[in-house]
C-alpha cells in the first residue's frame, strides 16, 4: 500500500476519535423575552455546559410549538446535535398526536418527557381602571391574544371560545409577545392581554410596579373553575388543564384570582442516547437551587412532581435515560 492512502487512514482515523470524543451539542429552544421559559432556558443551558455535560446554548423562539418544531426538524444525531425544548402540556400532547395542525403531516412523536418543569398560570391581564372583571367583558375592547402560533394564543382562543367571545367583537385585536403585550398596556394602547407562563412572570412583576407608579392597579381576570371557560378547557385537555387560586400577593393583586393553569415539560427526542439523558437529568436535580435563583418558577422542578407525573401514565412517554435516573436515585421503583 502507498504511503499516501496509508496517510489518508490515518487522518480519517484521527479525526474520527476526534468526533468520538467530542461534547455533544444541545440547543435549549426557549421563548419570548419577558417569560420565563427565556430564563429558565437559559439557566439550564448554562448548568449543562458548566457541568460538562454538553455544549449547550438556549435559542430565543415564539415558543412552545416553535420549540417543539425545532426538536423535530433540527435534532442531528449524525452530527451529535440534540434540540431539547421547554414546552406546555397541552402543546406536547397534541403535536405529539399531531392534533395541532402544523403536526398533523408529521407528528412530534419522536418527543420524549425528560422532566416537568412548572405549572404555568393562563393570565388574563387588565387594570383595574379597565373595568374589566369577566371574559365577556373583553368585547369592544383593544386585547393581544398572544405571539402567533403559541400555545398562548391555542389557549386564549379556547378561553374566549369557553366565554362565548368571538375575536371579532374586540375593538383591536393584537398578538403580541409577552413583554411587548405588558408594555403596550402599561402605554394604554391595548385593554387587557393574554399570557401563559410560569407564577411570577417578570414583565407582569415590571407591568404591576409601572401601573403603581401611574395611580392604577394590576388586575387578573377570574375564570371561575365551575365556569363554562374551565370546563371546555378540561374536557379538552383531560389532566392537563387544571384549577387553582392564584393568591393576591403574587403581582400585587387586589383579590385573590381563580385561575387556570397547564404544565410545563422540558422534553428531549428519542434519538438522544441514553447516557446524555441521564447525565442531563443529573446536572438538572444536583444544581436546583441554582436554578431557582435564576428563575423562581423553578421551585416546582422536583423529582416528586416529575414521579407523580410518570405514574400519571401520559400519553407522551418519557425518556429512558430519564427513567434510568429515577431509578438509579430511588425515586422511582
């Protein structure tokens, strides 16, 4: 054999150890800036990295279905490239059915749970000065219904449709990103906005401390659990979407709010190895309270809530490297 071609087997040998070795690549598809799914992105990118456990980057999205589009479409296991994205229960089951239109040609099945992150608070914003106190009461008025395609946008429009409201009947209708929808309220060019995120919401904590200043007050709009609103969202996501009461301290509210809410899931694709999930899971739960300092709806990520989650028997099955972990730690059986 020439000395040339015993070169190039070399070269090709070298550099493929090279490959070998190299860190996986984990892209964090997060959301707009002002939610929390933004902060806690990007903390967990970070703790990845630092933990040298991947090279790990969060990316700015719409959200929820764009993060869910990004794992479907951009994961690489050739290239050792892995999207992992933040995402709403309600939006995991149905493109994980491919009941979501975008999905309907092609599921997201390949989506696997890793670990719940959080429940999400679905916020009707206002002021008090609106007059504002029920679903109905949006008709005529100027209201964002969220960023287009988001799960917050999916969900407002099943909130309005719950109320008998038809978007037709706003004086203006925005679909605005969280931050833009708190500052576009604060400036009086809209009524009242949708949001669905993590409990507290930065730029709803910044929206109440600008009312204050103004001389008006923050204010939620109730969806009462036995009102007509919760009862089609349940019936349409059947232990996904959930009641609560939402207390006043929360944004500086002048009650206390009855609230609805939906999970939130930090979800991997199968293709990822089993070893990368497990090492993943462990970075996350050996460093939450640095997570939580980064954001504080991370109090919820537990191993309990992510347990309790697996014996609920979701539709979407969760990853095996995740499982490994939960057992390896006895928290599951």
């Amino acid at each position: 054999m020439k000395l040339w071609k015993l070169w190039v087997i070399f070269l090709v040998l070298v550099l493929g150890t090279a490959l070998a070795q190299q860190r996986p690549r984990v892209v964090i598809p997060t959301g707009s800036t002002g939610g929390v799914f933004f902060f806690y992105g990007q903390a967990i990118a970070k703790l990845l990295s630092e933990a040298g456990v991947a090279d790990a980057t969060a990316q700015q999205t719409g959200g929820s279905y764009d993060n869910i589009l990004l794992l479907r479409d951009r994961t690489d296991p050739r290239s050792n490239t892995y999207y992992c994205a933040l995402a709403t229960t309600d939006s995991a089951l149905v493109t994980y059915t491919g009941e979501e239109p975008r999905f309907t040609q092609r599921k997201a099945d390949m989506q696997r749970i890793m670990f719940y992150m959080y429940p999400s608070l679905i916020h009707i914003v206002t002021t008090e000065k609106s007059g504002i106190k029920f679903v109905g009461d949006l008709r005529g008025k100027r209201v964002s219904t969220g960023q287009p395609g988001s799960s917050t946008e999916n969900l407002a429009l099943l909130v309005l449709k719950g109320a008998g409201v038809d978007v037709r009947e706003f004086a203006k209708r925005e679909r605005l990103p969280a931050a833009e929808s708190a500052k576009a309220l604060s400036e009086g060019t809209i009524d009242a906005y949708f949001w669905v995120g993590g409990v507290p919401t930065a730029s709803v904590v910044e929206l109440a401390q600008s009312l204050a200043r103004k001389g008006d007050q923050i204010k939620l709009v109730d969806s009462p659990r036995t009102g007509p609103t919760a009862q089609l969202l349940q019936k349409e996501f059947p232990g996904i979407i959930t009641t609560g009461v939402l207390p006043k301290t929360a944004y500086g509210t002048k009650d206390n709010v009855f609230a609805l809410y939906t999970g939130n899931l930090f979800l991997c694709p199968a293709s990822m190895p089993d070893d990368l999930a497990a090492a993943i899971m462990k970075a996350v739960f050996s460093n939450l309270q640095t997570l939580v300092t980064a954001t504080a709806a991370a109090r919820d990520t537990t191993i309990k809530n992510t347990v309790d989650l697996v014996n609920q028997k979701v539709a979407i099955p969760f990853h095996p490297g995740a499982l490994r972990y939960l057992r390896e730690t006895g928290a599951l059986k």
